[in-house]
C-alpha cells in the first residue's frame, strides 16, 4: 500500500495537477454560476429589477477585492509552508502557518469592524 503522507512525492505532476485543479476549476463555476442566477432572480422581480442589477454592479467589485486579499493570505502562506515543508523544515513551517493564521484573524477583524460602522 501506497504511504498516503508521500503522495506528492511519487505520483507523476500530471496527475497531481489534475487532482488539485479540478477542485478549483469547479469552485469557480460555482461561483459564476451563482453571479449570474443571482443576476436573473434579482433582475425579475417587479419595481426593483433594474436597481438591483446596479447595486449588484456595484457591490460585486467590492466583493473580489475583499476575496483577493483573502486569497493573497491563503495562496501565500500555503505555498511558503509546502515550501518549508519540502526543505523538511517543520519548525519555520509552523511558524509562517501561525503567521497565517494571526494575518487571518487581523483581515478578518478589520473587516468585521468596517462592516459595522457601514451597516450598522
């Protein structure tokens, strides 16, 4: 039996790249799919429609920013720890994770705070 812990060792990059990228491929179907239903629910329904379409133009660029810094945090810190974790440096490894973490944790406290003082 194959060991599981050394799988990204052994296997061929093909495979491991279409084991990891689909996942991802899917979540972002997933999340147009959910724009654009989102898009012709809002869009028909009665006096609102058109205003709703706007607000969604405008809010939604909004959204992926505040997606792309979460997104700088895990995609940064995950590639520094399979860094760390190749060079079999578990110690500096578990050190960026706790980074991570504490920089999570300080997004999403800001975050929080804003969303408070806009919506009350």
């Amino acid at each position: 039996m194959e060991n599981k812990h050394n799988f990204m060792e052994t296997e061929s990059i093909t495979k491991l790249l279409i084991k990891f990228s689909i996942p991802a491929i899917v979540g972002m179907f997933v999340n147009a799919l959910y724009n654009v239903v989102d898009r012709i629910y809002i869009g028909n329904i009665k006096d609102i429609g058109h205003l709703g379409i706007t607000g969604i133009g405008v809010v939604f660029p909004v959204v992926i920013l505040i997606f792309s810094f979460s997104l700088l945090i895990g995609i940064g810190s995950a590639a520094a720890v399979s860094l760390k974790l190749g060079m079999k440096d578990r110690e500096e490894a578990e050190r960026f994770l706790g980074v991570a973490v504490f920089l999570s944790f300080i997004y999403f406290s800001c975050t929080y705070v804003i969303d408070l003082f806009l919506y009350g």
